[in-house]
C-alpha cells in the first residue's frame, strides 16, 4: 500500500483555529519523518509499504522518470494542471485557492480561454515559476516550488518569505532527509520502491 500524509495547512477555517491545532514546520517534520521511518521498515520485513512524497523527492533525485505532482512542478499546477470548481460557479487556481479571492480565474459561464488566460491565472503561474525570487538561491530550486496561496495567506504577499514560510521549511527538510537516505543503508529500500531494485 501506499500513504501520502499531508500537513493541515493554515488557510480557511484551519487558519482561524490555529492557535488550537496549529504546529510547526519542525514538529510535522519530525512526524513525517518518523512515517518514512515505519515504512521502511515495514518494506525490509516483506510488507512493502511506500510513502509518496519521499518516493517523489527520490524520483526527483534520481531523475530516472517524471515525478508529476501539482506543488512540486514549476511552475505550479494552479491553474494549469489544477482548478477548483465551486458550487456557485467560480472557478479558482487550485483547492487552496478558493478560500481566498485573489486567487479566483473566473466562472463557468465564461470561455475556457477568457479564464485560464486571466490576469489572475497567468499572475499565478508567473509567480510559481521562481523567477527572480529567492527560491532561486535555494539549493533545492531544480526540484521544488513554493505555494503563492500559501505565502498569501500566511505572510499576506503571494511573494513568500522563505526563512518564514513553513511550507518551505518542511520541503527543505523533506529534501534533506532524502537525499541523506540515498546515501545511507535505506538506499537499497528507496531503490526498491523506484522499481529499480527488488519488484515490490
């Protein structure tokens, strides 16, 4: 089986409950990583078990076959691979995107063209694109993208501030670890669920 666990992250609802279920970037990455952990574990007993966002970083790394994932493209999938359809009609840049108005594209009474060439869409794909940001003095550029709905909400710019954006912390450790794990004993076990060892 595969598991995919995803952080709470604070925008809508969860931004205004916070302080009651809020955490930090170190603390989801501490449970993140000790996921990995039990699934690499799990795998060496002959109960394979794969976590998806260490198998993408892996498939990134390793560049030995595309690792599609809407947040982790550049641009961003917002958008472009990616739309949020509301029951009133409006359409937004992504799931994230419709708590927030900036980040609506249209409505479904307009032509497709009018509304993934809007202001907003290609505002979105512009700004996910890294391009004369700080992302690019990061040493995990080539391989990840930020969320301009999450800096938005977090830091009120769609133009984050990296040593103050959690979403950029938990990548950079998830990177980290990673990369660390293609170098170390679990390589074999990383390998594996890349298909290029053992079948699974």
């Amino acid at each position: 089986p595969d598991i995919t666990p995803v952080p709470v992250r604070s925008i809508g609802r969860a931004k205004k409950n916070w302080n009651k279920i809020g955490f930090s970037a170190d603390e989801y990455s501490i449970f993140w990583k000790k996921v990995v952990e039990q699934c690499f574990a799990r795998t060496k007993k002959g109960k394979p078990m794969t976590e998806q966002f260490s198998l993408m970083i892996a498939q990134k790394l390793q560049g030995t076959k595309p690792a599609f994932h809407a947040c982790f493209s550049k641009p961003c999938g917002g958008a472009l691979m990616q739309a949020s359809y509301q029951p009133d009609g409006e359409i937004y840049t992504c799931d994230e995107g419709k708590a927030l108005p900036l980040f609506k594209i249209g409505t479904v009474n307009q032509k497709y063209s009018k509304v993934f060439t809007s202001p907003n869409a290609l505002n979105m794909i512009s700004l996910s694109s890294s391009l004369g940001l700080l992302c690019n003095e990061c040493k995990w550029t080539a391989y990840c993208c930020f969320c301009p709905v999450m800096a938005y909400s977090s830091q009120n710019s769609p133009i984050p501030l990296l040593y103050n954006n959690m979403d950029c912390k938990i990548r950079q450790s998830q990177f980290e670890y990673v990369f660390e794990k293609l170098f170390s004993k679990d390589r074999s076990t990383l390998l594996q669920w890349l298909g290029k060892g053992k079948s699974l």
